[in-house]
C-alpha cells in the first residue's frame, strides 16, 4: 500500500522466498518438462491425459522461447552468468532474453547495474559476448 | 419582474409599516420613523433574484456573501454575519436605525466582544423613543467608530465558531404558525409591538423565512414569552408553539450561500435556456455586475441561423434543442453565414463573431449572469471533460480546473498511507505518502530524498497517485464497487482494466470494460475480489426476470443498478434495471432442443447457425423459454453474453466426459472380443448375418445390453453421495458417471447408484465419440431419436457399422437402452430392414465416411454413397420399389431393400440408413465377410489373449473366417498363432507412432500419428503426405519391421 | 519466471491405499493434486520434480483417513510486476491484446501499446505503425513488461507494457 515494500522485479523485489530460490531458464525448464513428458509416455497409456494444462502450456512456451537447445549450452549458459555475481533472477532473466547490448541489457535488468558490479558498460557487453559466443557454438 | 417586486414589496410594505406606526402612534405615542424599509428591503433579497440592483450588491459585499446565519446566535461571528441575508430582525433594526447594512457587517461585530446578549438589552430598554434622528445617529457613528478601529480576526476557527452555536442555555426557537401569506407581516407586527412596548416583551427576535409558508419563527426563552407576544395578533395563530429542536435551530437560519468565489476556469452549469444542464468553464469573472464569460459547447442548429442572419422565415421553432457541437467556422461560412474575427481588447485573443455571439476555437463563449449559473457540486463526468478538451489546451490547465472538483471531497479523502502527488504551487510533481491528514491540511512524507520528513499540503493541492499496475478500488462515482488493474495515468483519470468481467470465466478473458475514473474516486486495494459482481440476491451474470416479464442476464452490475442483456434474440438489447425492477432470479435448470431437435442443456457448448452472430460459438449459460445464453469469451460486447433462439443453435458438445478414453477404447474393444449372440433373429443374417451382427453389437457396444447406460442416476454412497448423473459406462460392477453438477465423470460402484432409472434424455456426448472430429452434426441428430424415428435408427446401424470402428458403439449405446438392441429395429424400426440388403460385400467401401460434410448429417452420405457406390440395384431397389419393410426376411440382401425414405415422412435426413450400407461394405471385402475383426488388418501390432497370459504380436493375415494370423513378439519375429478376433486387441498407438488406419476411407493407408486430441488422432498419411483427423480407435500400431 | 522451489504440503490417503504401494500411491495423488494449480504466493505449479521426504502419517480421527506431510520440489512459474519476459499473442482486439506467456495470461492495454502503432481490424485484427513496418498479431511473438498481476482463486492475470524501450515485436508471424 505505501508503494515501498511493493513487488518490481526490476529492482529485485520479489520476495526473500523466491529470491533466494533456484529461478530457471527457459531452456532449463524445457529440458525439465520434456523429460518428464517422456517419462510419462513410458508409464502411462495416455501421457495427454495425465500433464495438466499448465504443464502443457508451459511446455509449449518453454520450447518456443528457448535460446539454447542443447542441453551443454544451457548447462554453459548458466556457468558463464554465474561468474559474475548475479541474482539467479538477474541471470535467468538474461538467459531467457539474451539481450545483444549493454544497453538492451540493462533495460531488461535495470537491477544489474547496483551494488558494482559491474564497473561500465564494457563489462556487461563481455558477458554478453560470452553468452552469443555460446549459442554461436551450440 | 423580481425586481419588481421587490419594490412593490418595499413600498408595500412602508406602507403597511407607516400604517402600523400610525396605529401604534395611536396607542403609545411613538413618534419615531425609522427607515425600515431598507431592512425589509433586505429580507426581500432573500430568494435569488435574477437581478440585483447595485446597492443591493454594494449590500452583499458589504455585508459579506450570504450564508448561513443562526438566529438565535447572529453576530455571532464574522462568519455568520458575512453570510447573513439579513431577515427581520427586530432588535437590530431598532438598534442600528438606517445604517444597517453597514452596522450589520461591521460595527455589530465588536458589540459582540462586549458581550453577546448586552447589545439586545439596551436596545430594548433604551428610552430612547423620543430620541431624535440626530442622537440615533450619533450613537451610531460612535459606535461603528469605534468598531473600525478592532481588529477582527478574519479567520475564525472552527472552534471559535463551534462555540457559536446554541446551547441549551441560549434562547430556543419557536415555530408558531400564522396566516398563510402574511408571514412577514406577522413578523414585523411582532417587531413593531416589541418597539412599542419595550422591555415587557419578552421574545428576542421573530423570523419569517420566505420559504416557509405559515409559519414564522420566534426565539424566546420561554413558551410563555411567545404567546405573550403573539397575544392579540390577528395574523398568528398562538395555539400552537413548537419548539425547534436545538439542532435544528442552525438549520433554520442556514441560506445555501449564494456567492461562492466563480474564479476562471471553474466548472459551472448552465441553468436554464438551452444549454441548461450543460457544463461550462468560467472564463472571465466580473464580480462588479455579477457576470462571468463562459465557454461551452455550442448548440447550435447552423442552417437555421442562416435563415435567421438573413432573415428569412423562421419556421415555427422547433421544440428540440440542438445536440452540442463545436462550431465548424468553414461549415458557417457555406451556409453564407456572416463570418467575422475579431480581436478582443482585453486579452488579445482572437473571436469569431457568428451573428453577435463569439466563438473560439469551436467554443461558445457566452456572458451571463451569475445567477444564470450554478456552481454548487458540479461534478462534471468524463465525457464532458473529454469534449472540453480542445487542441489548444494541454493538461495543465486541466489540473488547475480540477481543483474546483476538489472542492467537493468528502472529508476523509485521503488517508494514511495514500500515494499522492502534488499538484500544484511550489512542491508540484512531489510525490509522498500521506502520514496525517489535519483538516485542510495534509501531512505527507514526500519520497525525494533531502527533504523535510513530513510536509504539511493543502489538501487542495493534492491528488492521489497512481501507476500502471496498481490493483485499485473505485470508491465513489457511478462505478463505484468496480475494482481493477490501473492500465494507464492520464494527468487526474486512470485508465483500469476492470476485474469484473474476469470473474466467472476461468481461462481467458476477452473483453474488459475500460473505465475511466477519477484518480480521486479511486482507493488503492489490493482486495482480491473482483469488485461489486452483487446487490441483494442478484449477481452478475444471473439469469433474471424482470418486472415486464422480459428476461436477461446481468452482464454489468453498477454501483445502484444491473445492465441486462434481454432475452430478445434478434439484436442485442441491454436495459439498465433498478434492482427493484427485478423480480427474480431464474434458476430453474431447463432443457430446450436445438434445430437439430438435439437437447441442449447449460453448459452445452452450442454454435450459433444464424442471425447477426452467426458462426460464434460457446457453452450455454442459461436456458429460458427457448432462449439460450451463451458466453462467448470472444465476444467483445455484454461481457461476453450472447443471446440466441435455441432453434438457431446447434450443439457442438457436451460436457465432456474426460479422463476416460482408455477406458472407453478398451471397452470398445472388450465388446469385440465378446460378441454378444443374438439368435433371436436370425432371419436378419440372411447372409451369415455378419452385417447385422455388427449392427446389433456395435449398437451394444460400449456397456451394450446395458439398460443404464445414459440413464440418469443417483449416487447413494460415497464422496459424491447425493450427486445425480449420467451414466457413460458399465463396467461389470463399476459405474461410469458424469456427475450433472460437477461436471466430472466418477466411478462408482453398481451398488451404490440409485436403481429407480430413468431413461435419460439423450446423450449429449455420443456425437463426440462417434464421428470423432468429424462433423458434429452429423452424429448429433441420430442418437437422439432411436425409437422414435426409425428411420434414425436404421440410418445409424449401416453407418456406423460402416465406420466400423468401435467407437460408433459408443455413440449408438447410450441410445438404446433395450438391451438386445435389435428387437428395437424389428419393432419399432421397419426402416431397418431395409438396411441389411445393403450389408453387400461388393459394395464400394465407405466413401461416406471420407468425407465428412459437417451440417449434412445422414442425408448427404449416403447421397454419395448410393452413387458411388454404383451398385444399381441400390438404388434402383432402394429407392425404386420401396418394398414393405415390414418383410423382415428379405431384408439380408435383398436389393429391393425398402428405402426408409418413404416410410419416414418428413425426416429430413432423407435416407438415412442407406449410408451404413456402405459402411458395412467396406469392411467385408476386405476381410472377408465374416465378424469380428474386420478391421483387424496386417502388420499391425497387436494384444494377443491367450488363457494364462497376453502377448504382444503382429497380424500377418487375417483370415477368412476373421481370424488372425499372429506373429507373436513385438517385431514380428515370434512364434505364429492363430487367434480368434476376439482374443485380438489393437494396440493404440502413441503420438508419434507409425500407424495403420483400419477403417474409413483411408483404410489400409499408413501414416504417422502426429498428435492425438482427446479421441481424434491427428495423422500423417504417408502416401499422400495428408495430416487427417481421425478417430484414435481406428488407428492401430504399426509393426516396425 | 520459472522457479524451482521446494514445498511441502499434508497429503490425505484413504486406509485401502495402505501397503507396499503408499509411497507411490501418496505421490501419484500429488501430482494429481498439485500440478497444474495456481496460488498467489507461489504462482503455477507446472510439475513436480521430486519428493524429497514424506513425514510420519498421522491418522485423523474418526475417518481413518491419513495425514502425511510430504516435501517435494517442483517447477513454479511464478510472473513478477516489472518482470520483461516474451509471450505469444492470444488475440488482439480494439482494447488491446492477450498474450501468453506458459500458463499466465497477460494482456497489454492499448494505453500500454505505443501511440504509433494503430488498431487495424479484419479477419486478423493487429496492430500495426503508421509505416506498417512492424506489426502484433495473433501468434506474434512479443518482449513485455509485467505492471501488474491480479492472483484468483485459480489463476495469475498481469497486465503488461509494451511501451518502453527494447520491449514489442521479436517475431512476426507474417514475416517468416
């Protein structure tokens, strides 16, 4: 109500619980659920009649968003965000977006650029380029 | 004329004074004239003149705007003696002698610090009666003296002025009634007798109101003074004295103010001519002759000007009052219309004069009198605020015009807590929180940094601060109650997206009202709730009656009223009702038949067939008098409501039952694998009676012989006790059932359902399973009538015996609640015999059954079946000799089969039994005429029963007699057996499966499932690269070799 | 976004259940119960990854029925205000349009879509810029910003922006 405590993912309010989880890419979660779809269709008869519409619809848009497909390069992709300091929500947000500049970068994640750490723009455009250098050798 | 009588009232009333003087003359020698005309004038000023003449006005302002002004308390204050109209008012006219407007204002007011009874006294007990002129006015200047020289505080507060009002232990007010008419009269009697008589009276003051008719008012301390006084008055009735509560007593002597300070750019309202009603901003004050400029939104009807400007005939005027537009200066000018512009002196600004009134920028500006407006409470809705804004004006002027909107908060506007926004002066654009609210004043703790921790703002300089995304509450206005999401800040409006529509609908939400609001009608809440969806019993999206037997569902529900959209099919019809106009819900669940005479239930999904919403489809939300309501979530109007004639409706659905499939395919399967003997006809199977077989069991199908099935029953045990349902499935001893109220299939055991079985209505959702995503229609007309019309019924064997595929079992088993279904052909069914000529090996296969003409039902099938068929003696037979179908020995293929059409009048499907025919056709050639398998083909993989065990295999023939060659082993590598098809199970493929399509028109094709939906299959034909929908329990696994 | 969180909740299991086949008994029931659901703390529950620990049942009075607390991860995607995340556009109208982002809906005001690009209808309403260059459709794929979410009873609906740098149009439909 006093508009303070408020909820703004772009400045990392979004919940002691949820900061402190393990937030995952797209790609991840693709990974996740398509698995478990194909453990489904092993177990069951009908694996449609047992995945729930969300499971479905998330499926759906996980693959259709996914910037990696290949399960080294999403594994590299977080390797390389996590060298430097992010919020797993920071970096899950970069993975998903793959901003190309240092700018678009900080638009997507107006959060990055607090507490130091990163020192210019320089420095969010290298780990830019690592991640297009990932998906370049995907 | 007010005017006018106002003077005739003045001299009237110096007449009757002179009059009475004289009479008192008589009695006490009185001798002093004083100029009460000048207060009686006064009093008359009381009601808004429409004009005031000037020293009238010099009397306003002197005396301060009118207002209110407790009697028993005047001078009490500046303020209520600078809103004072003065009334009668004995004591002080006595007092003050001709000067009293002034005295009035000002020198009274000091009297007051002495002592708020002292000044009566005196007067009253003055001996002042032969005083002269000159001594009166000589006091009087000492008095007003002496008054200029005390500074009185001009801001009296409201403690102060608490103080003010009558106690229980000031004089009370009286209400004494007297002569209708003569109030003022009887009131100036009461003064002049306290004149004469002094001290003796023992009443304070008397008051006539001009707006009270017989009745005047007195204070006095007791109820004795008043009688006392009144005693020998001819025009006051004494009887009866009331006391005014004390409460009451400010009320009584409160005047609306009249003069609030107009300044530019307030909102005002016409109040009469034709612009009456209309909203106008003030653009000029003149507060000297009482006018102001006005800008509004012209009326104007251009072509009857022009006739006017040149003066022509003025048809009769006509009685309606031109619709507001801008002036159009280029559409004037066509119509010849002297156009001229001008500078104005004052303020530079260009005018264009149209026939003596002046426009500016499409506005009117219009200069009338003050009286001619009303500025009390105008609360201008956004439409108007909308129009008013022109190009040339930007959004600042907007906020500075909102403060007069302002001025109409309730107190308690902002609390702690409230995002606001400075909007004015010095701090404008701060944003804060409100920490105190004084009374004027608002504490708030701004959010940029190095400032003071709270700063105090005139409330009037605040608004409340909103972003996109907060989740608000509307609190006052017409849209009171709505909550929803802000969507966009425009200066003082929000855009949100309202809640309410979104309720009720679980997945997608097409259509939100976006209303606009004031920032200042809007709470932030963060209620989950989806706003006001209720008042009394009623609810939104209710089904309702109304007073005149209309009917409709709320789709809106306002802050005092419910939109309806009526029960009229043809075009959409919402009437905004009073809840009070509403006489009841409708909750009565009722059942109506679609053009298909297809019973259409709530929550049917139905498609509209015809009228302006043709083609849109949804689930039926209610059903009245053979109206149905439908939510069609992308339907953008009535949140979403359609209204639609059953009988232009078809069903598309059911409920579905879900979850099920499995189940019903094995079920389906399970039916083959043990075929019911039916000998009780054997002269059906002229042939070996394969056909009929088929016909017979398929119709047993799914819970064949069952007598339950489709039955509506109770459940008497378990969680779902109490609940009623259909029964979709039996099981041995369990229970498939689609519970009616929860829209779920359970299971439950036999033992516990209710027995007292009725045959139920038919079953929505065979038509589902039947044609599959074929044309829903189709199946749709025929299971609904089996008994009744035979000829449905005869259509319906052939074809789905055609299909031969299991699933047609299950959209014909509901529908036959007899268990041996063929004794219902027999009896009821003439028609049916017909059908068996057709089971003819030979016959070209199931054409009817590729193409699925949605709409056409049984009729077109079989049309192109018959000829494609090309077997003459179909049709020739068929439709030629219509033999009494009532032979039932010749039926196995006989050609002259007798063609149902001319037994069945009137069925629109024509033949609808001959399409089956074809069906069955398909089936023989293939495997042979023989039974169960038919559809078993090679080189599918499938479930081999075999006493102690199932094993996987693979067909590599089937034989003759419809038994199978199985390789066992899921490659086909295995020993070989030959199986019975009954022991036979197709193995249902899974997405991405090769497949082999064992029925229709692509049977024998193969293909690659690339999706399943529900019972459909999508597939992938391999040779001619279709992707085709078909139904799951056609298609079998394909052995990979 | 997506999360993976772990969560626990009491799982009721009739006695008839009891045997060899509780453990599995207990997480099929889970999965039926839990996946697919939506809360406003913790979002959609896509799918349930594992069962960490399930607790001592505790046998309820009088129905014989058994409580067990069971922790299990699982897959939530949970939308946050001011979150930039992509959809795929549901339907477009006069008011603006829906997207889809895995299970929550998300619709963008036409106040949230920039003033240049205009409301066109027809048999595929969208909307486009002046210069028709770019263009939101149905099936379009978009770059929004969450402003606001509204949680109910069985779902999560935000509204969002597009009227903000780098965020619109990523793919066109038409254009492939």
């Amino acid at each position: 109500m006093s508009g303070e405590e408020e909820e703004n993912a772009a400045e990392l309010k979004i919940g002691d619980e949820f900061l402190k989880a393990k937030c995952l890419m797209n790609c991840e979660v693709a990974l996740i659920l398509e698995h478990k779809y194909e453990q489904l269709q092993q177990t069951s008869e009908d694996p449609l009649n047992q995945i729930s519409q969300v499971f479905e619809k998330s499926l759906q848009y996980v693959k259709r968003f996914s910037r990696y497909k290949n399960p080294d390069a999403v594994r590299q992709v977080r390797e390389v965000l996590s060298r430097y300091q992010l919020a797993e929500f920071e970096l899950c947000v970069l993975g998903n977006l793959c901003p190309e500049t240092a700018e678009e970068a900080m638009a997507m994640v107006p959060s990055i650029t607090t507490k130091g750490r990163f020192q210019d723009d320089y420095a969010i455009d290298k780990m830019l380029n690592d991640l297009s250098m990932i998906k370049k050798f995907e | 004329m007010p005017r006018r009588r106002d003077e005739d009232e003045e001299v009237e009333d110096d007449d009757y004074e002179d009059q009475y003087d004289e009479e008192e003359e008589e009695d006490d020698r009185s001798s002093r004239k004083r100029k009460r005309s000048d207060f009686i004038d006064d009093a008359a000023e009381e009601d808004d003149d429409e004009e005031e003449d000037d020293d009238d006005d010099e009397d306003y302002g002197g005396g301060g705007g009118g207002g209110r002004r407790p009697k028993p308390k005047k001078r009490g204050s500046q303020f209520f003696d600078l809103e004072a109209q003065v009334d009668s008012d004995e004591d002080e006219e006595e007092e003050e002698g001709e000067d009293d407007f002034i005295v009035d204002g000002g020198a009274d007011i000091p009297d007051e610090d002495d002592g708020r009874r002292m000044h009566r006294r005196p007067l009253l007990s003055r001996e002042d009666e032969q005083e002269d002129v000159e001594a009166l006015e000589r006091r009087i200047q000492a008095r007003y003296a002496r008054s200029s020289h005390t500074e009185y505080d001009e801001e009296t507060t409201d403690v102060e002025q608490q103080a003010l009002l009558p106690s229980v232990r000031d004089p009370k007010l009286w209400m004494v009634k007297c002569a209708i008419g003569r109030e003022r009269e009887a009131a100036v009697c009461l003064m002049q007798k306290c004149i004469d008589r002094g001290p003796e009276m023992q009443i304070r003051s008397a008051v006539a109101l001009d707006h009270l008719k017989n009745y005047i008012y007195v204070e006095a301390d007791k109820e004795a003074h008043v009688k006392e006084a009144c005693k020998g008055l001819r025009n006051i009735y004494s009887q009866k004295v009331m006391l005014v509560p004390i409460r009451e007593m400010t009320d009584v002597l409160s005047v609306e103010s009249k003069a609030i300070d107009l300044s530019r750019d307030t909102w005002v309202r016409m109040k009469i001519g034709n612009y009456k009603g209309d909203l106008a901003k003030v653009v000029d004050v003149d507060n000297v002759r009482q006018r102001v400029t006005v800008k509004l939104i012209p009326r104007i009807d251009l072509p009857a000007l022009a006739n006017k400007l040149e003066g022509r005939d003025v048809a009769k005027k006509k009685p309606f009052v031109p619709p507001p537009r801008f002036m159009n200066v280029d559409e004037a000018r066509e119509l010849h219309i002297r156009v001229e512009r001008r500078r104005d002196q004052m303020t530079g600004d260009y005018f264009e004069n149209i026939g003596g009134m002046l426009f500016k920028d499409g506005f009117l500006y219009k200069n009338v009198s003050m009286k001619s407006i009303s500025t009390q409470n105008i609360k201008p809705t956004f439409d108007e605020l909308e129009k008013f804004r022109s190009p040339g004006e930007n959004g600042e002027n907007d906020i500075a015009s909102l403060s007069t909107l302002f001025a109409n908060r309730k107190k308690g506007h902002f609390m702690k807590g409230d995002a606001v926004i400075v909007i004015k002066g010095d701090l404008k654009n701060l944003k804060g929180w409100v920490e105190k609210v004084d009374e004027e004043n608002v504490h708030i703790r701004p959010e940029m940094k190095g400032l003071p921790k709270t700063l105090a703002v005139n409330q009037k300089e605040l608004c409340k601060y909103f972003e996109p995304g907060n989740h608000v509450k509307v609190v006052s206005g017409t849209q009171e109650g709505a909550t929803g999401m802000v969507v966009k800040v425009e200066q003082h409006v929000l855009i949100i997206l309202s809640d309410t529509t979104k309720e009720h609908i679980h997945y997608s939400i097409t259509c939100f009202p976006q209303i606009r609001v004031f920032a200042d009608d809007v709470v932030e809440s963060s209620e989950v709730t989806t706003g006001i969806t209720k008042i009394g019993d009623y609810e939104l999206h209710d089904l309702v009656l109304l007073d005149n037997n209309s009917f409709g569902v709320v789709i809106r529900v306002e802050s005092e009223a419910f939109q309806v959209l009526k029960g009229v099919p043809d075009r959409p019809e919402v009437a905004l009702v009073k809840l009070r106009e509403i006489k009841c819900k409708l909750e009565k669940k009722s059942n109506v038949q679609d053009k298909n005479k297809n019973t259409v239930s709530v929550k049917d999904v139905v498609r509209i067939l015809e009228g302006s919403c043709k083609g849109k489809q949804g689930p039926v939300e209610h059903i009245f008098r053979g109206i149905l309501f439908i939510y069609d979530r992308h339907h953008l109007e009535h949140a979403g409501f359609i209204c639609a004639k059953a009988t232009s409706c078809v069903v598309v659905g059911g409920s579905r039952a879900n979850g099920g499939r499995n189940g019903d395919a094995y079920s389906r399967f399970d039916s083959l694998r043990t075929p019911p003997r039916i000998p009780q006809s054997p002269r059906r199977f002229p042939r070996g009676g394969p056909p009929v077989d088929y016909g017979g069991r398929h119709r047993g199908g799914r819970g064949r012989h069952d007598t339950l099935i489709g039955a509506t029953v109770k459940i008497r045990q378990g969680p779902d006790k109490g609940c009623k349902g259909r029964v979709l499935e039996v099981k041995g001893q369990s229970v498939r059932v689609e519970l009616e109220a929860r829209m779920k299939v359970v299971t439950v055991d036999r033992s516990i359902i209710s027995d007292n079985v009725e045959v139920s209505t038919p079953y929505r959702d065979a038509p589902r399973y039947g044609m599959g995503s074929e044309t829903p229609m189709h199946p749709s007309r025929t299971p609904l009538h089996p008994y009744m019309t035979p000829m449905r019924d005869a259509g319906a064997t052939p074809i789905h015996d055609g299909m031969r595929t299991p699933m047609r079992d299950r959209a014909w088993n509901p529908y036959t609640p007899m268990s041996p279904p063929r004794d219902n052909w027999e009896d009821g069914n003439p028609a049916s015999w017909g059908t068996s000529p057709q089971y003819q090996p030979g016959s070209p296969p199931s054409r009817a059954y590729e193409a699925p003409t949605p709409g056409s039902g049984w009729a077109n099938t079989p049309g192109g079946n018959y000829s494609e068929a090309g077997t003459p003696r179909d049709s020739s037979s068929g439709y030629a000799n219509a033999p009494s179908p009532y032979l039932p020995s010749t039926p196995g293929g006989q050609p002259m089969t007798p063609n149902s059409a001319s037994y069945l009048p009137g069925t629109p499907g024509g033949q609808p039994m001959t399409p089956g025919t074809g069906g069955l056709d398909v089936m023989s050639p293939v495997i042979g005429s023989d039974n169960e398998g038919p559809w078993f083909m090679p080189d599918i993989l499938v479930k081999v029963h075999r006493p102690g065990e199932d094993s996987v295999g693979v067909i590599r023939e089937v034989l003759p007699d419809g038994s199978c060659k199985v390789i066992l082993g899921s490659s086909g590598n295995g020993e070989t057996i030959t199986s019975l098809p009954n022991d036979i199970e197709i193995v249902p493929p899974r997405k991405n499966d090769k497949i082999k399509i064992m029925g229709g028109a692509q049977r024998g094709a193969t293909g690659k499932l690339i999706g399943v939906d529900g019972t459909d299959g999508i597939v992938k034909v391999d040779d001619t690269l279709d992707v085709k929908i078909l139904d799951m329990v056609i298609l079998a696994k394909l052995a990979q070799p | 976004m997506f999360f993976h969180i772990v969560l626990e909740r009491n799982m009721q299991l009739h006695p008839r259940h009891f045997g060899r086949n509780l453990r599995e008994h207990l997480v099929s029931k889970l999965m039926k119960d839990v996946e697919g659901t939506c809360s406003g703390r913790h979002g959609f529950v896509v799918a349930i990854t594992g069962v960490d620990s399930i607790g001592k049942g505790l046998i309820r009075d009088g129905t014989g029925f058994v409580t067990f607390p069971v922790k299990y991860q699982c897959v939530v995607f949970r939308p946050f205000k001011g979150e930039i995340l992509e959809a795929v556009v549901t339907m477009v109208n006069k008011m603006g349009f829906f997207a889809e982002a895995g299970p929550v809906q998300i619709f963008v005001s036409n106040h949230l879509i920039p003033d240049d690009m205009e409301f066109q209808s027809g048999d595929m309403p969208n909307y486009t810029t002046s210069d028709g260059s770019v263009k939101i459709q149905k099936d379009s794929e978009v770059r929004l910003k969450i402003i606001g979410t509204r949680v109910d009873a069985t779902e999560i609906f935000c509204i969002g922006t597009i009227k903000d740098d780098f965020l619109g149009v990523i793919n066109d439909p038409t254009a492939v």
